[in-house]
C-alpha cells in the first residue's frame, strides 16, 4: 500500500468518517468490483431515475471514447441516496479501496475532503485535467477550504429555481413572481383548485427536503452551522419546517399524496399541468417538460429570498437564491490509477462533452466557454444562471453530511404525523432538538479530531 493511501486509513480510523459509530457498513457491496485491476477504472455517481436510458447511452458512449483514447474500461457504479452516497465514501475510505473516482454532490465535498483521502489538486494535477483555468470560477465555491486546498474538480452545476405554469398564474391573475416565502403560500393558495394544486413537493424525497430548511433558514440569517456550534433547534428553523409542513397539511397547497411521493412524482404532477409552482428544481428537467402540457406554458423563475413571516430579509438574512449545487469529481487517493482518473475527468470536462452532458441531463456545464455558449443560446436560462451567481456554500465542515441527514431526518420522522393530519408544535420542536443533539455532536466529535 501507499504511504498516501496508509495516511487515509490511518486519518479515516481517528478523524473523519463522523457517523460511522451510526452507520452500519452492510450493504457495502456497491463499491466492490475491479479491485486493483490497473486497466480498468472504478467511477461512480448517482443514479439516474430520471433519465435511466440517456445515463447507460451515455455511459457507454464515455467509455467507448475512454477505451479508444486510453486501452482502459470503466466499471460504473452508483449510489441511490445522500445516505448511501456517505456510506460508500466511508467504506472505501477505511478500507483503502474503491472507486477510483467519485462524482459527489458538492455538499458532500467537504466530508470527503475531511478524510484526506483524495487528491489534493495542484498545478500538476490541474495541468493533467486540462486546466484549472477552462471552469467558471463560481464553480470552485466548494472545492476546498480555500484557493489552495482543493479537492474538487466541478462537473455539472445545478442551480435550484421554481419551474412555473404560466398559464395557471394567468388564470388566477397573478402577473409576478414571489420573492417572499409567504407570497409564495398565498399565490400556492391562489392557484390551488380540484385536482389542480399550487405546489409540487417531494417529501419522502432522499435530498430535497432539507434544501427548503436551509434556504428558507439562510434568509433569516442561520447558516444551520456557524463555526462549530449548531444552530438547528432554533426559531428560523423552526419556522422553515412549519411553513413546509403547512403547505401539505393546514394550507392544502400540495396534494396529500405527495407526502409518500419522490422527486420524479412531483415532476410528473407539474408536467402533467397540475401544479402550477414546482420549487427546488434545476435544468434537469427541460427534457422532461418537452412533448408534455406544460410544453410552451412554463417559465423559470428565482426562489424566494425573504424568509417566513417577513416582507423583507432581516438586517442579517443571506440572499441566497440557492445552495451551491451540482456535481464535483473527486480522484481517490489511496488507489493506483489517479493517471487514468485525470484521464476520465479531462474527457467529460471539454466544451463538447459538456454540452452533450446539458443536452442529456440539463446539468449546466461548468466549462466556462460552454456555459457562455448555451446562455447565449437561451435566454430562457437567465434566472437559473442568476441563481447559479446568487447561490451560498453549505458549511465547509467534515461534519456537514450527517448535519444534512440529519435535517432530512426530521421530515423522515414527520411522515406519519403528516399522513394523520399534521406535525404538532411539540412533535416539532423534540424532532429539532434530537437534530441539534446529533449535529452538535459530530461536529464536536470533528473538532476533536473524531475522538
């Protein structure tokens, strides 16, 4: 073994793997394949529910172009959930071995640099992906703690905005956008009619609940995280929960099904033109609008930036229009194949690739002469660029993953309360200070070095 990937398992058993006394490794077997076999290269990503036929299209085509330029193979593999993403992270971490590359959610960026088992990126490593100079500066937000100590190569960007009906906002007059949470409500309400409701939400989703919380908190200026001290079990967030339930219980703004639905049940129900707001969503779902009632009849627009219960951000609020979101590869450090690795992420990081990629799967390039291309091309774009320029970095901490769980964890808890009706306020609050308990603890545990 190398001294670097030695130095991994030695850093992963004392410091960083923060859950792992909450975690069971069964299940593991995701990140089992090639081994060590130097002519084949280990990468995985999220799985596609979306678009299953464009991603095995595409990944065989990517390796087909891998193959020809390098005589190597690609083993794809893939994890379905934030849990299963940290999971496998972990597991190679402590044993050693695994993908070769990971693409992560960039929130998922510093947990993996906590390990210290992926490549650092220098002047030579740049070089070797084609240069640090060809991505949008805005998309190196969550690569590393500073300039200097990256670990994340950007691959797709996924600003989050509200996808509208344009037709059903006519219908019930409404002539401009909200830009405070509550106007939203009020407008959900307004277009909320028989079969027809004003919010597409997602709540037995595995990653887009705790995005509204941390949102709808960041306007009222709680970062869920400052410094080293947790701020969960507080009013901001308290209120981003309360307004969240509402919307499926005491508002009637979402259909009662959507408590048991996931992402691409919330598309669906939008596309079908039976929601005339779905919020927390990106590009991704051009493809799926086209041929479809909404074809023609949608717009995107900004999520709204003024929390819950105020008409304008507090002195303190953060404008954040969404969380840095998207894509970054990471090249593990305790393998033998970082050569094939820089390989694989200068292929998928040219102009072309990653025009192919947005045509594919609607992820904004992160190539920055690709992304200027496509915004000149459609400016139907613009208020998803705009909130690409307006979004905020989760908190660079080791510990954010499980903090991340942990706020999704409370919706998880909340689904049979929301079935039977509602959360209670006490329900809420003891669901929010187990949160704090559990958030606070790992990031003390990472502050101590994971002792």
């Amino acid at each position: 073994m190398s001294t670097r990937g030695l130095r991994a398992r030695t850093l992963a058993g004392a410091v960083v793997v923060v859950a792992l006394a909450a975690l069971s490794l069964q299940g593991c077997a995701v990140v089992n394949g090639s081994g060590d076999d130097p002519n084949t290269l280990r990468v995985m990503m999220a799985a596609d529910t979306t678009y299953p036929k464009q991603r095995k299209q595409w990944q065989q085509d990517t390796a087909a172009a891998f193959k020809r330029t390098t005589g190597a193979d690609i083993q794809w593999e893939t994890y379905s959930s934030a849990q299963e993403e940290l999971t496998a992270i972990q597991t190679s971490v402590i044993s050693g071995q695994g993908p070769d590359v990971y693409a992560i959610g960039t929130t998922f960026t510093p947990t993996a640099y906590a390990t210290g088992a992926f490549v650092e990126m220098g002047p030579e490593q740049w070089k070797a992906v084609g240069g640090k100079d060809q991505f949008d500066p805005a998309s190196f937000g969550i690569s590393g703690p500073s300039p200097s100590k990256q670990i994340g190569i950007p691959f797709a960007s996924r600003p989050f905005v509200m996808a509208v009906n344009k037709e059903l906002l006519a219908k019930a007059g409404i002539t401009e956008m909200p830009t405070t949470w509550d106007e939203l409500t009020a407008d959900a309400k307004a277009t909320t009619s028989g079969d027809v409701h004003g919010l597409a939400v997602a709540y037995a989703d595995g990653f887009d609940p705790w995005k509204f919380i941390w949102g709808m908190a960041q306007n009222a200026g709680n970062t869920i995280v400052d410094g080293s001290t947790a701020e969960i079990d507080s009013t901001a967030v308290e209120n981003a929960y309360r307004t969240y339930f509402d919307w499926v219980t005491k508002d009637g703004v979402v259909d009662p099904a959507a408590i048991g639905w996931n992402n691409p049940q919330a598309l669906a129900q939008f596309t079908e033109g039976k929601a005339a707001f779905f919020p927390m969503t990106t590009t991704t779902a051009i493809n799926s609008f086209r041929g479809t009632p909404v074809d023609g009849k949608y717009a995107f627009a900004l999520l709204p930036t003024v929390p819950p219960g105020a008409t304008e951000r507090p002195a303190d609020g953060i404008d954040a229009a969404s969380i840095l979101s998207g894509d970054n590869f990471v090249v593990a450090d305790y393998g033998t194949k970082q050569r094939l690795s820089f390989d694989f992420v200068k292929q998928v990081s040219t102009p072309a690739a990653q025009l192919e990629y947005y045509r594919l799967f609607g992820n904004l390039p992160t190539n920055a002469a690709a992304a200027a291309q496509l915004a000149g091309e459609n400016p139907q774009l613009a208020p998803i660029i705009q909130a690409g320029k307006r979004s905020k970095p989760t908190a660079f901490t080791g510990a954010w993953s499980d903090i991340q769980l942990s706020l999704v964890d409370v919706v998880v808890q909340s689904i049979p309360s929301l079935k039977g009706g509602g959360v209670s306020d006490d329900q809420l609050r003891k669901r929010l200070r187990q949160a704090q308990k559990d958030a606070q603890s790992t990031l003390d545990r990472q502050k101590n070095g994971g002792l």
